[in-house]
DNA sequence: GACTAATCGAGACGGTACGTCGCGTCTTACA
DNA sequence: TGTAAGACGCGACGTACCGTCTCGATTAGTC
C-alpha cells in the first residue's frame, strides 16, 4: 500500500481523488493494525505518500478523516434492508451489522474511532451524524413492520439496545459479535416489541 | 480545594493517602468540569497541590489514575440490589445505574475515561475490570430472579443490553438516560428473559 | 527581543534562520543576565518566541545550543592579530581577549557554558573545538615572531598561561582582567620565552 | 564499599563519623569515575548505605558536600613547603600540584566540582575558600623567596599562572600535567619573577 | 533501668527542568 | 495551482534530580 505513492501522479489544481482514496485506506488500515496504539497524522501521510497538509486541506482534523475513513468503511457493507417479517428483517439487519464489525480489524478502527469523538469537536459531529444514519436504517426496518410492533413500543430505545450492544462489546471486552448472539438479540427484540402492545 | 495542600502534612515514608484522596477527586471533578476537553496530568497535579511524579509514582499512566478515580465514585453509587421481583429489581438497578451515570460531570468523565481506555493498555486493564464488576452486580440481580427466566435465556446478552444503552447514549448523542427510559427498558428486558422460556 | 518573534515568517522548508538567530542571541542574553543562576530550555524558548522543539531539533542538547552561542559572541571580537615586535603583538592580544571576557555578562556567561561543558558531551566537543580555535590564534601570533623566540620554548604552555589565567580568573575569585593585568602577563610571558633561548 | 555499610552501627545521638567517611569516599569515587555523567544524591547515598536526609544534615547541598570531599583529598596530597632556593621551591610545588590532579578520577572530579560550584552559591564560596588556601601556599613559597623576585613581580598573576594551568588542562583539553611541564613553568615563572627587577 | 534526645536508613513528597511526541499551520520547490 | 517535504509554535507527556519531611529503629547520655 505504501509503495503506490510513488506511481501516483500529481492532478495539478485538481483534487487529486488517488491520494484521498489513499488516505483514508491507509487510515483504516493502520487504525485496524494498531490495535490500540496512536495513529499519527504523520505516519498515516507516510504510508499514503503524501504530504500532511493535503490531509488538512480536505479535513478539518485527523479525527474527522478518521471519521470519514470509518464511515466509508461502514457505509459499503450496509445491508440492503429487507422483506417481509419484522423478526427476518430485523435479524438480517443485526446479523449484517455485527458483521461489519466483526473483522478484528474493523473493530480496532470503531474502537480508536470513537475515541477520537470524544476529543475532537469535529470528529464528534461527524460521528453523531454516521451514528444518526446507521440508526435511522434500523428505525426504517422497525417502521416498515410497524403493524408488528404495540403502539407504546420505545423504537429509539430497541434501536439504542442493537447499537449499543454492539459498541459496548467492541469498545470492552471481548464478548462475541457473532450471527447466534445477532439471531438472540433480534428475537428478545422482536418480543419486546410485540409485548408492548399487550403489555 | 486547591488550598488544601498546604495544610496537608507529609506522611514520612508512607504513602501519603489525604494526596492520593485530593488526586483522585480533583481527577473526576476536572472530567466532569472539562466538557470534553483534554484533561491534563498538570492541571491535575496543580489542582491536588500535588507533585506530578506523585501521580507517575502509583499510576502507570494517567489513563489508570483516571480510571481508578471514575471506578471509586461509580462503586460509591452501586445501587443495593433488590427485594424480590425479578421486573422490580431489575428496574431499580437499571434506574440506580443509569442516575449514577446522569449528572453531566459524571457523563463527561465517563466519555473521558472511556476514550482513554481505547489508547492506553494500563488504562483498558482498569476499565475492563470495572466494566466486569458492574456486569456482575447486574447479572446478580438476574440470577436471583432465576425462576422467573426461560432457561434458554442469554443473561449476558442481557446484561450488555443494560449497559449498551448507557454507554451508547452516554458516548454519542444526548438521547435520555431518565427514569421513564429505564423503566422501558427494565420492562423490556423481563420480557425478553421470560419470553425465552415459552419462545 | 521578545515581539519580533510574532512578525518573523516561517520560511518553510528551509532553516529558519531568523529563529536560530534569536535563540543565540536571547540564550547569550540570559546567560549575562542570569547571574550564574540555572538559564532554562524553556525560557530561552519562550523569549525567543520559538517552540522548545526547534531547539531540539538543531542542536543536541541545551548545552550544545549554549556552547554555540558563546563561541559565536567570541567569534565576533576576536581581536586582529598584530604587527611587529613579540611584545606588541603579545600584549594586544591578551588586552582583546581578556576585553573580551570583560563585561560581567560575558563573564556569567563563560562561567555557565564552561560548567555546562562539564556536564553534556556534546557541548564539551563544542568547548573543545571553540577553545582550540582560540589557541591557535595566540599560537600564530607566537609563532611569526619565532625569531624573537628562544628554541626550546614551550609554545603551548604559553599559551596555557594566557588562557588559564582568562578562565581561572573568570571560573572563581574576582581578581581583575583589565589592561593592566593583560601587559603584566604579557611582558612576562615575553621574558619567559626570550629567556628559554639563553636558558 | 556499597557492603560496609551493612556493618556499620549506629552512634545514637552522636554523629556517625563513619557514614561521613563513608559518603565522602563515594562522593570522590563516583566523581572520578563518572567521567563527566551526572553524579547524583541518589546514587551516592545509596552506594554509602545512608539516607538522602543524612546528607542534607550535614551540608547545605549536593555542591557543598562534593566540595568538601574534594577538598580533603587535595589537602591529604599537600605538598610540604620547600627548602631554599626560588627555583627549587617552586618547582616541587608545581609538581606536587600537578601531580595531585593527575590521575583522572581526581581530575574528573575537579572538573565536576568547578561545575558544581558555578551553579551552587554553598558549593561555590567553598571553592573559593578551597582556592584562596592553595593560593596562600603557593604565594608563601614566593614569598619566602622574595630576595630572587623583583620588587615589582606580580606575585598573585604568577600564582594564577600556575593554578590556570593547572585548572584550564583539566577542564578543557587533554594537554599532559607532568613533571616536565612542571618544571618548564617553574622555570619560565623563575625567569619571569626575576626578570621584572631589572626589565 | 527507664526516659529522653538525637542520628540513622528509608522513602514519599512538592517542585522544576528536561527532552520527546503529536497536532495543525505555514513556506518552499517541484510538477 | 495542487502537492510532497518539512520547519515551525504550541503544549502535554513521562522522567530525573533536587531538597524537605515523616517514619520507625537504634543508641548515648540523663534522671
């Protein structure tokens, strides 16, 4: 990854579209590898073969390319919503978003991801809008089988219980995000959804 | 508080346990004061009237001090388990716990203390540790409520739904950590668990 | 001395050779001012309107940079040499140097760079280097009036005598190093060397 | 040396004359042996079996300790005056002189304590107290001669040419500190004494 | 023979300076 | 003009030493 800098032209007074692609593959990369240690701004620009200020021209800090980074990551392995039953859409949606966090990886980039968030203004706003986005997926799911669901059911707080869920695990310890624990939460959730109407 | 130091006297060749007090509390109130912002050893050490090698000298770093100080005040805030019920003692250990994470000072620490957790290995240590000794306060609760859940039941899937939620709304967003909500949420998970049984 | 720094423009990629400039000249300050007193990195820095690390990064270590800034002071009143007869020439010389070491900020500083010397290798090879520059300056004055010079003498012991009595004079007690003293020592020195001849 | 102090008793209420000896003889031990490395409380309490307090009982500083350590093993090696002529007196004084800053443990330590002594006024008018009294022996050898000097010699400037030698070789440079150097200057100071009754 | 007083080894403490690391800005030289 | 390179100001980090303070043990003089 580090030695395509040296093939990749400059674009003159274009954005150079190579070196963004770079960048943030080279931030994922090394935020999954690190497995916890710093990344740096200088190193991820080393490995991307590129210059430190091209980063900051594009971001306003390194958390929010961090961010943009992971969103990108996250945002190519959403799952196509569903069909049909609230329990099948709903453990589809869970077992495909566990997933996408699974690679150990993946889960080292969530984990310094969010960190960064808590420091950095603009990473924080960037990941309260991937969060919303990710969140709002789910809520769709849960709406489209609204005729499933008691009219007193707390949508926001079941979509809170699949996402929290999954950064409780990914951010401590190392309890599985696997497809069985995905398949047990999406039932309980499906029964609590339902019980509210008769609660 | 600051002025304090001065009138604390030297323990000799002891660890001196009135400076480890003042590091400690000066730690969580600057979390909680800061809003987010980087909490430095020096403020720290200023505000305790302390030295910073004093801090270095039982600290591996000064994510584990953080985290020693959150872990205190959280465990002062454990809530005595229950009296009976499996749906009353859940919801007031969910309650307890989610009022013990809702002052902004502690939420801020929190969101602090766990994005620290993410960078420094010492620091992680201490926050799994505490992360466990809440889980298994919760799942006390659980297991003495034992005949009123299905036995197929995941009690940790439940667990990591209690503390998901909280660390989830406390990390991202400003959705609620109220009573109403954890009431729902108590309510919820008794479903759940029950529903296992006869699923 | 301490504005100029805000309206000093970076220069890039290049050396800045304003801030290497400023360094010198506020570290040679401080040392004159300081008395003998400790002449921090971090004072330096800040009255120099420069990070602490662009010290670092030129030069090894505190005492290097010190040693630096000395051997430039002295550099720019080395005395020119002479002409004609050993005595004058001799006489001239000794006057300049020990003019040299005169005003009690150049004094202060000779003494902090010499103890510092002591202490930090870097500026002990710097202590070298600058010392034998000097050296060799009083040696060629000795040296073109070899007529006047017995055969056996030990050039490099008179030397010794010059400079030793510069730097002991300088390093403890507050014997004086005016003009007076300088022609003493010269005419003495004269006598010893001619008199190695008919010894 | 470390061991001894495992054996040695305490004295009650009576200062233990035996750690004296003991932090002393370290002190010079570890000055000669540092070779320009910082020599540090620490490590010269713990290398004499005593505590750091014990050393700040009895000296006002680190300077002020070194410098007494220093200064009773350059008064055991006190050359004993002389016996007749100038040149004779002279010379055995010079090289008795140079002869105790010869072996390099003394003279790394004369160097680390001239070091010391530019920082630590304690450490510094010990220096000066240690000096004036080498320099009141070698003027008494003069003095005892004053019928081989000029009645307008310098007596204090031929002194600081000896001890300039002496002090400039073994702070700077590694030119030799012989007995032939010796005697060319007792030599050259001869010439240089008498000569300036008929110059 | 107990009591008091002072010293001793040990080591924690409040400070100050050090030298390193990382961030985000700025300038140069090149393509 | 956009880019790689890299110096810069800033500021936090963790370490090293300094000189002070308190402890508990030990011993020498005093009552």
């Amino acid at each position: 990854m580090e030695k395509d800098a040296e093939r990749r032209p400059h674009t003159g007074r274009r954005r150079n579209e190579a070196a963004r692609r770079a960048i943030l593959d080279v931030a994922v990369d090394q935020l999954g590898r690190s497995g916890g240690g710093p990344v740096t701004v200088d190193t991820i620009a080393a490995a991307a073969g590129v210059g430190r200020q091209t980063i900051y021209r594009w971001w306003p800090s390194k958390g929010a390319m961090l961010l943009e980074a992971l969103a990108e990551r996250a945002a190519a392995e959403v799952p196509a919503p569903a069909t049909g039953t609230l329990a099948g859409d709903l453990a589809a949606f869970v077992r495909a978003t566990f997933r996408a966090a699974g690679p150990d990886g993946t889960r080292a980039a969530l984990r310094a991801t969010m960190a960064e968030a808590q420091r950095d203004p603009a990473a924080r706003a960037l990941m309260e809008e991937f969060v919303a986005r990710r969140r709002r997926a789910l809520r769709d799911v849960l709406v489209a089988a609204r005729d499933e669901i008691g009219p007193d059911a707390d949508l926001d707080l079941a979509v809170d219980q699949v996402f929290g869920v999954l950064w409780y695990r990914c951010l401590v310890g190392s309890a599985p995000l696997d497809d069985p624990v995905a398949d047990r939460l999406a039932a309980g959730l499906v029964r609590q959804l339902r019980g509210a109407a008769d609660g």
